[in-house]
C-alpha cells in the first residue's frame, strides 16, 4: 500500500479528509524521527521504533572481491510486538 493509499483509507475511517491525515501522518513521523535522534524509545501497540548499534565489520566488494572495513553506525530498527505479529500471521 502506498502512502497516498493508506492516506486516503486511513482519513475515511476516521471521518477526516485527506490533506488533514496527510498532515498527521507527516507530524507523526517528524516525532518518532525527533524522539529516537533524542536517544529515547518510541512504544506502541504494534511494537517499538528503537535505535540499534551496528559493531564495525569486514565485507567483501562483490564486484571487486575486495575487502573493505565497514564502519560501525547506529541505525533505527522497528521490533513488532507479539500481539501485532500474531493479529497479521492469523
């Protein structure tokens, strides 16, 4: 689904109209974005927006076979709760 699509869902089940739910879900990603820059956890029903450490790493150029260092980085991952995985595998 894209977001246009699940825009216009959304704002239909809601009673709102586009622009306005275009706008909400534009604000809510400003905030997850702006909580996890701040260090903090984002929890929901469906599961939490947390960031991860990634340890530096050796990888190969698969067009070169070159060996190359990856940095380490902090990269933002989403863990869905149980109660989410279970409602989308039933």
């Amino acid at each position: 689904m894209k977001k246009s699509e699940f825009t216009q869902t959304l704002a239909k089940q809601i009673n709102q109209n586009q622009k306005e739910t275009g706008r909400i879900i534009e604000e809510f990603n400003q905030l997850v974005t702006k909580t996890l820059k701040s260090g903090d956890v984002v929890g929901l029903d469906i599961g939490k927006f947390q960031l991860k450490q990634r340890q530096a790493r050796t990888a190969t150029n698969p067009a070169t076979g070159k060996k190359i260092q990856v940095p380490a980085r902090v990269v933002p991952v989403f863990r869905p709760s149980k109660r989410f995985k279970d409602a989308v595998l039933q």
